[in-house]
C-alpha cells in the first residue's frame, strides 16, 4: 500500500505514483491527495504517511489516494527540474504531450498523472474530490486555495482557515484549475512555510477533516482537529480574493524584502521588493500574500482582499438561476460555447467593464488574442448532481 519517499535531499529510489491506496469496507465516494506537485514541498508527502498508515480499511467508506506529483523533483529537493509542473496543465500543453516525441522531465510526469486522472474518472461514478498539498517560501497562515466555483466554496466551508480564490485569474496551468474544467471539487491547501514541522500537522489537521467532511471517515479519533486549525490560523476564516499579482520577469532579477509573511496588513506605499535595483511599492492597503523567498518561481507576490458576505450571497444567487446570459444582452458579448460556459466578448467593450461584474456571475479564467477576450465559468460545468447528496452541500 505505501511505498516511502525518504526527504531534504536524501537519495531514493524511484517511487511508485501511486503511495497510497485504501479501499474501504463500503462504497463510496472517492478522494485523491496530490503532494509533492513541487518539489521542494514535503509536508504533504509526509502528513499523508503518518495519516493514511494508520487508517483501518474496516474505518473506511470509499477509496483514498495518496499520489506523487513532481517524482524526479522531490528526490532532488527542487520545485522543478525543467518547468514547472503546476503551470503545465493548459489544454494545448495537454493535446502536446500526446503527440510529442521527446518530453522534458516534467512533461513526462505529467503524462503519467494526466492518464491516472482520467483512468480514475472511467472507474466510478461516485463522487470525486481531488486535493492538492502545499507549503510556502514565506510564513503563512495555513489556508485553502480554490476555483471560484460554488460546489468549491461550499467544501472549503467545512474548513476552519482562510480561503483564497480568484487566483486562477493570475497563474496559467496549475493542475486545480484543470481539474475544474472537468466539473470536480477540486481544493488546494497550504499548510505552511516549507521548512517548519508546524506544516506537517496542519496538513495532518486538514487531511483528518478532508477525510470526515467527504464521508471517507466516520469518526477522527477523538482528536479536535478543527481547534488545531483554528488555533494556527488565528481564527481568521473570510473568504479573500486576489486583486493583484507582480510577475516576474524572464532575466529579471527580483527580490523580496525581508520580514513578510501571507495575510501581513500592508498600506499603500510600503515598500515591498527591488527589481533589477529598483523598488516596488505597493499600490494596495490590503492584505500581502504568498511573497516569494525562493530562487525559483515567478509569482513574485500576490496583493488580497476579503469579499464582503453581501456579493458572496449575491453571486451565488446569479449563478443558481444562469443570470450570466444577461450578460449576453451587452454589447460585444456573445456566447463562444455555452454548454462550457465560455463568452467571447471584445475587448474595446470590456475594457470599460469592472471585473467585479463578471465575478459575480462566477468569470474570472480569461483567454486574450488581440481583439477578443474569452471568458470562462466554472458553475455550468461543475457536476452538482454528484454532489448534491453529500453532507456539506
């Protein structure tokens, strides 16, 4: 059932994808734990061992995954070795490695996982949930990221840390997003900074939960990990959404300045990091997120705000009765694919609309060529048939 991944640069042999596996006593619904998508993230491999070790299949409803991500990275202690595993999951990448004859070593993970994802929606008809674990470079709260699709937030709910979405707006490929397109709760969590145990037993915390809310377990040993997560998380629980995120550069040379952390208060005009010599100031009293204290990467530093509960309860109503088909009645605007939710609108027209408009009927991935902008819903694809029966929905 467990094959070991020994951490922090220690050689190994190559593992099997597949760490984990529990078929429970009764049928079910089925989770799947990705860990290690980057590298230099342990916690996640490790939580999942000192977790699903010491699950009975007698305790179990369902089936549990525990499955590599970045396999060659994790054993060199590196997020990535050729490109980044989590930015590769983009529908032309996709069509790519099918054809292609030679793939770098990311690609060639990524086709092993891409054919076990899709052998695993062939398998079953219950529902599936799919979760990534993550750490930070910085100290972080822990917290959950998600595609703003209902079905999402509703399951994120269950969890007593902040949640951010939105984010999927900013990062192009990232493996939850994808996942989204097929219509699966899909959560990413990210249970601390990369090197402090601490993130091991958030992760430990959160999978226990994972596990009870998706009906895997009927009990938690008796342990309150909902207090665990509150207590770490400094009882902070609001939904954010990020409204900014500095890029970096090809070449260029960025660096943080020292002492930040996710969900640090900012004002307008703090100083925040230096490129090429010169300095970036923040243009936001918010909230600072995810600021990059790693060599590798290029998300520099995100910028996040709480949604008022207001347009929360707003756009879930919008989006319960379809009203994005209004949308269709502006100018410019017009469905590119319906059934998938996408609207192809120009970008003469959109450029005088707020984005806060199309989040709230739940748009926010977006597709630019020189005169159009495709935009894409989460909600019309999202399978809540195979969810409606469950406990949190």
């Amino acid at each position: 059932m467990q094959t070991s991944l020994k951490t922090q640069k220690k050689q190994v042999e190559v593992p099997k994808r597949i760490f984990h596996h529990i078929k429970g006593k009764y049928p079910g619904a089925t989770i799947v734990f990705f860990a290690g998508i980057h590298g230099n993230e342990f916690a996640g491999v490790d939580a999942l061992n000192n977790v699903l070790k010491k699950l009975n299949e007698e305790d179990i409803t369902g089936e549990i995954y525990g499955v590599y991500g970045n396999i060659k990275a994790l054993q060199k202690n590196k997020r990535f070795l050729e490109s980044d595993l989590n930015r590769l999951w983009t529908q032309n990448q996709l069509n790519a490695i099918q054809h292609k004859k030679k793939l770098n070593q990311e690609e060639q993970e990524q086709k092993e996982l891409f054919y076990f994802i899709h052998k695993l929606l062939t398998s079953t008809d219950k529902p599936i949930y799919f979760i990534d674990l993550h750490t930070t470079s910085s100290k972080t709260l822990p917290f959950i990221t998600i595609n703003d699709a209902l079905i999402n937030r509703k399951f994120s709910s269950c969890f007593p840390v902040p949640v951010v979405l939105g984010i999927e707006e900013y990062l192009e490929g990232p493996l939850l997003s994808y996942l989204n397109t097929l219509g699966y709760v899909s959560l990413g969590f990210e249970s601390g900074q990369h090197t402090d145990p601490g993130a091991v037993k958030n992760c430990e915390a959160f999978i226990y939960l994972a596990l009870k809310h998706s009906g895997h377990l009927k009990s938690n040993n008796n342990h309150n990990y909902e207090d665990e997560l509150i207590k770490v998380s400094k009882g902070m629980s609001s939904i954010f959404e990020v409204v900014y995120k500095y890029h970096i550069q090809s070449k260029e040379v960025f660096s943080m300045e020292e002492g930040f952390e996710s969900f640090q208060n900012i004002k307008r005009g703090t100083l925040i990091a230096t490129t090429n010599g010169k300095n970036i100031y923040s243009d936001y009293s918010a909230k600072l997120f995810m600021p990059l204290y790693q060599k590798s990467g290029n998300d520099g530093f995100f910028i996040i705000r709480p949604i008022p509960k207001f347009f929360l309860k707003l756009s879930e109503i919008l989006r319960q009765i379809k009203a994005d088909s209004l949308l269709t009645l502006l100018p410019g605007i017009s469905w590119h694919n319906k059934r998938l939710g996408v609207l192809k609108a120009n970008l003469s027209v959109t450029k005088f609309m707020a984005k806060s408009i199309f989040h709230l009927f739940g748009y926010r991935n977006k597709q630019i060529d020189k005169t159009h902008l495709l935009l894409y819903n989460r909600e019309r694809v999202s399978k809540n048939k195979m969810y409606k029966n469950e406990k949190w929905y």
